[in-house]
C-alpha cells in the first residue's frame, strides 16, 4: 500500500482511482414503468439530475446487482461494477420487445475514475460530457474516452494522487463498501446487505418483492453485511465467526489493516443475535468486534 497517498486521501487532500466500471441507458415511454418492474427502489419518485441506489434481484430476492440509477431528462443511466455489467444488461435487453423503451450499452464509451476529495481543477469545466454519480469517497466519474487522459494528467499536475489498487482496497473496507464476487454474490438476499437506501417498501410490485417485502414485514435477516474490527493482524478472509460459546456466528467476506484506526478491520455477515455493535466473537480463535458501517466516513466534496 501506498502510505504516503492513504495518508492524503485521510487527510482530506485529492486523489483518483482508475476503474472498469458499467453505464447503461434506459429511455422510453415506458422505460419507468419498465424499471420499476425490475429494481428493488421507486424510479418514480427520482426527480431529474437526482440519482438513487437500487439492487436488481432474482424471483427469489437474490441479488444480481447493485446500481445507481441517474435521472438525465427522459433518460436513466445505470451504473454498475464491472462484474456485473453484462448480467444487468442481458437481464434488460431480453424485456425490450414487450414494451416502448430502448437500451444501450455505453461502457466503451467512457473511462470510469472515483474521485476523492477536492481538486483546483475545475473538472466539469474541463471536459464536457462528463457523467457524474454521488458516491461514498466524494464523486465517481464517467468521462468521454478521448478526454480520460489528458484529464487524468491534469489531476496529477493539479496535486491529486493516483490511487494503486491495494490501496484503494483499504479505503474500499473502510468505508464498508462491498464488492460483487467477494462480500456479495447471487446467493445473498437482498435485505442482507444492510444498505436501507437500497430498497422502497412502499412501491408496486417487482421481481423477487415477495422474498424481500416477507423478511422485512415478518421479522428480520437471519444474517447481515457489517463490520469486524480487532486488534490482531492474522485475521483472514473466509474465516468462520463464533460466538464465545462456540455457536456459528457468521462468516468474514473481506479483511485490510486500517492504518489510520491501528486495527485490522473486516467486512463479514453476522447472524442477527450478535448484530449489535460491541459484540464480541471469535474468529480463528482470535477476539474481533462487531462494528457498524462504515468505519471511516470520507468527506465529500
């Protein structure tokens, strides 16, 4: 890790994170009508230029993928990891013929940079046609292919850092941001990510609503997505949680030592008897601590 850039990024200073990342377009006459079948939130309540967190879910509440949907005039743009573009693409396209609204994929079409703090660049000034999302370390931002470079260099020149992989890994698990294929996959329900702003109670019917609408209105989660935090540093990921009478707790997804909290600290699933933030587990034979998410919260800018 690069301690030197995590310590700006913490300090509130600018840095950016190159990544492959999947923006598709929905439009229409019936294009809400048509989302609003296939995402867990309300896409009529999103005003235009406002954005909002969705999941796409199977008829069995589990998860395909987590978006953010961006309100742009009579257009809605859907923003995915990469992992997961081409399934919520098929998963759309093959709807397309039963009503009045179109798809179009432009993930070639643009370079994907999570920002963090503040910039002296003026970027939307910069470079027209940018695609800008709210996100949990500032701003994420799709840029017109030809213009990512020249842009990213004048980031640099500006005093942003260029954010490597590993270290974007610890601010990834410091935020508690999950990742698909790691903390999330197509067996998780849902509910048990534990995001609230994911899911509307409230709105029509939509694939997979009877699972998600029965666990929220009938009880609760037999698991859910949070935080691990010890002080040991030989934590792993994939390691069985106990409770200290030697019960299955739960199990932990991701792990990273957080320099700036001196701990080592793990995103996992616990089971809903040991949610509450202070308990104390076990795991390989180590002492953690069921923490909240996130663990650190970045300023935005």
């Amino acid at each position: 890790m690069e301690t030197e850039i995590y310590e700006t990024i913490h300090a509130g200073g600018a840095g950016f994170y190159p990544a492959s990342r999947g923006l598709l377009a929905v439009w229409g006459k019936e294009a809400v009508q048509f989302l609003d079948g296939m995402i867990t939130n309300d896409m009529k309540t999103l005003p235009d230029g406002d954005q909002m967190l969705a999941a796409f879910p199977n008829a069995q509440g589990r998860l395909l993928a987590v978006v953010r949907v961006l309100r742009d005039g009579e257009r809605y743009l859907i923003e995915s990891e990469d992992a997961t573009r081409e399934k919520v693409f098929v998963n759309l396209s093959r709807f397309t013929l039963a009503g009045d609204f179109f798809i179009e994929d432009l993930s070639e079409m643009y370079a994907y940079l999570e920002m963090f703090g503040a910039s002296e660049l003026d970027i939307d000034a910069a470079v027209e046609g940018i695609i800008r999302f709210e996100s949990p370390f500032g701003s994420s931002l799709f840029v017109p292919l030809d213009h990512s470079e020249p842009l990213q260099t004048q980031l640099v020149e500006s005093g942003a850092a260029e954010i490597p992989n590993d270290t974007f890994e610890v601010l990834r698990i410091e935020a508690g941001v999950p990742k698909f294929g790691v903390d999330m996959d197509e067996t998780t329900i849902v509910p048990e990510l534990g995001i609230d702003p994911l899911i509307s109670y409230t709105k029509g019917c939509y694939i997979g609503q009877e699972i998600i609408a029965r666990i929220h209105f009938r009880g609760h989660v037999a698991k859910q997505l949070t935080g691990i935090e010890t002080e040991q540093s030989s934590l792993t990921a994939k390691s069985e949680l106990l409770s200290l009478e030697g019960k299955n707790a739960g199990r932990i997804t991701s792990v990273t030592h957080s320099p700036s909290m001196n701990k080592t600290t793990a995103l996992g699933y616990v089971r809903y008897d040991y949610l509450e933030e202070g308990t104390e587990l076990k795991a390989n034979d180590l002492p953690v601590t069921v923490k909240k998410l996130p663990f650190v919260k970045f300023s935005v800018s």
